[in-house]
C-alpha cells in the first residue's frame, strides 16, 4: 500500500469510527474557525483604516457601500434578530461604531438624541397609567358596552372606537391592546363572537388612533419626517390612519361572514366579565377626565408640546394620591423610551455615514417611483409582522427623502403608506398586539386562536401594503 492510499484509508476508518455528530461537530467548528477570522479581519481593517473607509472621491456616482457603512448596518440588522431590547443595542452600537470607527465624541454620537419624543412618551404613559389605575379607563369601558348591550355584533366597533380613542389620547398602541383585551375577548366568548375577530378590531381601532397630533407616534414619524426635511401634514396621517384601519375592518366582518366565522360556536363557558357593573365616575376618576379635556384643550387649542402638559397632569393626579405615588413611576414605558431612543441614535448614525442615501439610491435604481414606494411598503410590513414597528419606522421614513426629492409624489401620502404598513401587520402573534389577544383567549382556546390568528395576518400582510399604497401614494390625495 502507497503512503497516499494508506492515509485515504486511515482517514477512512477514522470518520466511521466518529460516528454520526462529530462530522456535524467539526463543520460547526469550521463556520465558527471562518467567522472568528473574518472578525479578525474586519477588527484590523478598523485600527489600521486607511482608503477601504474612506475612499477618494471619484468622478462618477457610486451607489455601492462602503464598509464604513456595510459594518452598521449588518450590526443593525442582526440586532433585530436577538430578543433583547433593541434601543439598548443601538445605544451600545452607536457607541462602538461612533467612537471607535469615526472618532466622535459623546456628545456628537448623541447630537440627534430625540429628547422631546422620549418626553412624549415618559409623560403619556405616566398620565395613562393612573388613569387605568384609578379605573377611569374601566369606567370607559363598561359605559361604552352598555350602550349596545343586546346588539352583541356592534360590540367589536365599540372596542375598535375605544381603542381608537385611547391611542388618539397619547395611549401606546400595545397598552391600549393590553388594557382592552381582557374585557373584550371575554364579551367574545360570551356573546360567541369570533375571538380572533374580536381581536383583530381592538388592534385595528388602536391603529386607527395611533398617528393622532398627540401620540407618541405620531409625534415620531412627523418629527423624523421634518427633521429629512420633507414635513407632512398631522391632521392628514390621522386621517389616513383612521380610514386605512376602519377599510380593513369592513373588510374583516366581509371575510369573516363570507367563511361563515362571525359567530364562534366554541364560545362555550361564560366569560368571567361583570356587564352589570357600571357606576358613575367619581373622585379621582371625575379629576382624570377633566384632566383629558384640559391635554385636548392644551395641545390642540393651544399647541402646547404635549408631554409636558401630560406630565403636569400626571403629577396631579400623584398629589391627589401621595400614598401611591411610587407605584405610579412603573407604569412608564421605559422598554418604549430605551427602544425609541436607542433606534433614532443609531438611525442617525447610519444618516452620519451615508448609508441612509446609497439604500434610496439602490432603491431608486428600481425606476419608477411608485414601483419603490410599494416595494418599501411591502418590505417594511412584513419586517414588522417579525420585529419592531417603531424601529423600523425610524429606519425606513428617512429612506423616502430621496424618493420624494427625485419625484412628484405626495410626502404626506407616501409617509402615511408606510406608517401604516409598519403598524396594521401588528396583528400578527409574533407582534405585540397580537400576542395580547392570544393570551386572553381561554386556556382551552388559545392554540386555536394562535393558528386562526397566525392565518389571518398573513392574509393581512398581503393586503394591507398594497391597499396603504393604491389609497394614498398614486392617488395624490394628501
């Protein structure tokens, strides 16, 4: 036997004396061996630095990104994919990319810090919080449902107004979806509406509101939106807003009644809600809804910025119940203001460094303009049905600025189609709306309500981007 014929057969006997997991073992050990250098690599590259960050200037236009820009944004993109919170991320990554590879200072990584927006959100949820626990929200509620009681079908268009309400008001989203969904799949279940049904009007009507003058998101889309200089009208993305998620709940009832699913017939047990108990509202819960005609008259009358009047009612409120206080600072959305902070910091950053101008340059390269704005409203929605609509609000308007440059297209319109993308595929139980409906449904229940759900918003995410874009984009209407 040659050398060479006895090493083929060693190794031979060898693998088939590993066994089945040590080949798959040593491919793992591999990609990790490969990955290791590569990061070695890059981690040279950036100490040394030299042209590959900063290269001349050429003549012609290049829309091919460089890797001062490839690096932060492969670090956003794997951000999205970790279950932690992804402004602490940005925060940190802004950090690392802003002082190690540009050399700023901390007071230049934190330049575009959204400190009226983080404002906004501390002061909404601090008011909004008392607000449900003093039980004004209850009382809302339960005299709203008492209106339709025995006309069981208009109970989802009351929670979809509720909703709609609370989020108008400054409400998050989610809270609203949290505060709601106990009551409302419990009147589901009881009248034996479609909980799924139920569930998808709470997450509509709390979209319908959500880009009001006064909530926190509308807030950001406008801010970011002026801040890439091309303003849009507040009045017009509520509007729209509104309009989109009342269009797509007719649409729900027509499909529900179609597949013959607007009543459920595994409604079964009564649910655990006492319709009975309504009572007049009285102490603080007559205080707190003056307070909230006091944050209209403050914030539209008078356009004072309304996280410092929502913090000035907050504290109120606090004064008229000292001993309770402390309980009142845990009610603020501080995930929501790491996220939001965290997201538009790191956002800036990628502006700082051009990565914000090649992707609408590559984006532009598609041709028309309307072909790029349904393809940003279909990538942005069904980024969102997975992960963060805020974060990729954040991330995707100012990808619109050279789009509206380079067109006649309605900065308005095109704006509200992506914001409105972003936030009805939050139905989805991977979102978390959608994941509050599940978890309110009966325990017996739930993998139903999962998979029906599930179904649903697929069916959503395809018809949603589209109906945003034929309604507000080519129309011209805004």
């Amino acid at each position: 036997m040659t050398k060479t014929e006895h090493r083929t057969a060693a190794a031979a006997a060898e693998t088939r004396d590993e066994g089945p997991g040590r080949p798959t073992r040593r491919r793992r050990i591999l990609l990790v061996a490969v990955a290791a250098g590569f990061a070695i690599l890059a981690l040279i590259a950036l100490m040394l630095g030299g042209d590959i960050f900063n290269p001349a200037p050429t003549s012609e236009p290049e829309h091919t990104m460089t890797a001062i820009q490839i690096i932060p944004l492969v670090i956003l993109v794997v951000a999205t994919k970790w279950p932690l919170n992804i402004g602490v991320m940005g925060l940190v990554a802004s950090f690392g990319v802003g002082y190690f590879m540009l050399g700023m200072t901390d007071k230049e990584i934190l330049k575009d810090f959204p400190a009226s927006i983080v404002l906004t959100i501390i002061g909404v949820t601090y008011f909004f919080s008392m607000a449900q626990r003093n039980g004004t929200i209850d009382i809302i509620v339960q005299s709203c449902v008492r209106l339709v009681r025995g006309k069981t079908m208009l109970l989802p268009w009351v929670f979809f107004l509720i909703a709609a309400a609370l989020t108008s008001l400054g409400t998050f989203s989610p809270a609203a979806v949290a505060l709601l969904a106990p009551a409302a799949i419990g009147f589901a279940y009881e009248s034996r509406i479609h909980p799924v049904l139920m569930g998808a009007f709470i997450i509509n009507g709390a979209h319908a509101g959500g880009f009001s003058p006064l909530s926190v998101a509308g807030v950001l889309v406008h801010d970011i939106a002026l801040k890439n200089g091309f303003p849009i009208s507040q009045g017009a993305l509520f509007t729209a807003s509104f309009a989109l998620n009342l269009i797509l709940s007719v649409l729900t009832i027509v499909l529900f009644a179609l597949i013959g699913r607007l009543r459920d017939g595994a409604g079964g047990q009564q649910a655990d809600v006492d319709t009975a108990r309504t009572s007049r509202p009285h102490g603080q819960q007559i205080l707190t809804l003056s307070l909230i005609a006091v944050m209209l008259v403050c914030t539209l009358g008078f356009h004072m910025p309304i996280g410092f009047v929502a913090l000035s009612a907050g504290l109120l409120l606090a004064l008229v119940n000292i001993k309770e206080h402390r309980t009142f600072i845990g009610g603020v959305s501080w995930s929501t203001v790491l996220l939001v902070a965290g997201m538009i910091t790191y956002v800036s950053l990628l502006q700082h460094v051009g990565v914000i101008d090649t992707l609408a340059e590559q984006a532009l390269a598609l041709g028309a303009p309307l072909l790029v704005a349904l393809v940003l409203c279909y990538v942005i929605g069904v980024g969102s049905a997975f992960a963060s609509s805020t974060a990729l609000l954040t991330a995707f308007i100012p990808l619109a600025g050279p789009l509206l440059a380079t067109s006649s297209l309605s900065a308005s319109g095109t704006v509200a189609a992506l914001a409105i993308a972003a936030t009805v595929v939050d139905v989805s139980p991977f979102s978390t709306d959608g994941a509050l409906v599940v978890a309110n449904a009966r325990e017996d229940d739930r993998q139903r309500v999962y998979k029906q759900l599930m179904a649903y918003a697929g069916g959503v995410v395809l018809v949603a981007p589209a109906l945003a874009w034929v309604l507000l984009v080519p129309t011209g209407i805004m």
